[in-house]
C-alpha cells in the first residue's frame, strides 16, 4: 500500500507535501489527499459528498478528471452533491432527494425526456427580444451572450427562427434543448411545498 500511496501522491501532484500536516494544505488539496488515502485501498465503491464544493477552478478541473478516470476504471460512485450541473456532468442513474423524499428517480436521460424539449437558447448580434415576445416565447434566463425561452413546442421555435430570419436576424446560437437538472428539480421541490 505504500507504492501504491507514492504512486497515487505522484499522479496526483502531492508527491512534494507526503509529510505535510493536512492544516499546510490548500482546500483543494485536502479533498484529493482524502481520495487519495481512499483509492490506496483499491475500492471499487466510493462514497463522495459534495466533492467539488470550495475548489478553486484548477483544482476542480484536478478532481474532475480524477473522478471520470475512476468511472473509466469501472469504479461505483455514489456521489452526494447540491449541485445539479454535477450531477449532469456524472451521474448516469440518479435519486434527487429534497427533505430526506425521493423527488426524482431514475436515468438521467429518461428523467430529463419527460420534460420535453421546453428550452430554447438563442444568441445573435441584434436584441431578438421583441421577436421573442410577438412569437409568444417567454425569457427564462438572460446571460451575458445569450437568452434562454420556454417554448410550448419546436413548432413555436421554427416560427421565431423564421421571423428572426425574415429581419435579417442571423443567429450565432440557436438550440432547443431540454431543461436542465437544476431546473427539474426546482420545479418539482416546489410541487412538493
């Protein structure tokens, strides 16, 4: 086990803190070290909870890779997280719990298909807003470079792209899409309230 340790520290990037007190580590660092401590002993169940919350960019990109490399290797994890966009990232089958209830249940693929195709992403060079608003599309959330609608049907895309094209409105994005986790599940933790 202890190769297996100053392999792990190596790949890791901890080779140089093996005898450093877990205070002298970053945030980051601690999260990989305790993996790491765990992967020695060749798990093929691993329980993480909330892994990603507190790291800095790099070091989530670190643990990112980490985690989808154990996936690769065929490793079990059960992965306990608030955040949804993890949960997209990694999860294949999941349960959203909300107050100790299963709220949802399933593959994500099966879950995120009942929901439809009801978001559409829309980026162009000139304010679509008014088109959106005559089509009927309703602004779910505004970003920096794009617009996000709640449409009824495809059909009701198709007639906004047609009318943003008939003003020589060319988008740069343009994507239907289904909703996100982070927006079933707040849909439907509010069912429940």
């Amino acid at each position: 086990t202890k190769k297996r340790a100053h392999e792990l520290l190596n790949i890791y990037g901890l080779s140089d803190f093996e005898n450093s007190r877990p205070s002298e580590l970053s945030g980051g660092m601690r999260q990989r070290a305790a993996l790491i401590r765990t992967l020695v002993l060749e798990p093929e169940l691993l329980l993480l909870d909330e892994p990603f919350s507190g790291l800095d960019p790099v070091n989530a990109v670190v643990l990112r890779n980490l985690v989808k490399k154990l996936v690769k290797e065929g490793k079990y994890i059960i992965l306990s997280t608030h955040q949804m966009e993890t949960v997209e990232e990694y999860c294949k089958n999941l349960v959203i719990l909300d107050r100790g209830k299963t709220l949802l249940n399933g593959t994500l693929k099966d879950i995120k298909r009942a929901y439809g195709r009801s978001n559409l992403i829309v980026s162009a060079e000139k304010d679509v807003r008014d088109i959106a608003r005559q089509e009927g599309l309703e602004v779910f959330e505004e970003r920096a470079a794009e617009t996000e609608y709640k449409i009824q049907s495809e059909e009701m895309a198709c007639c906004f792209l047609k009318h943003m094209l008939a003003e020589e409105i060319y988008p740069l994005k343009f994507q239907i899409m289904e909703p996100s986790l982070q927006e079933i599940f707040v849909k439907k933790a509010g069912e429940s309230r």
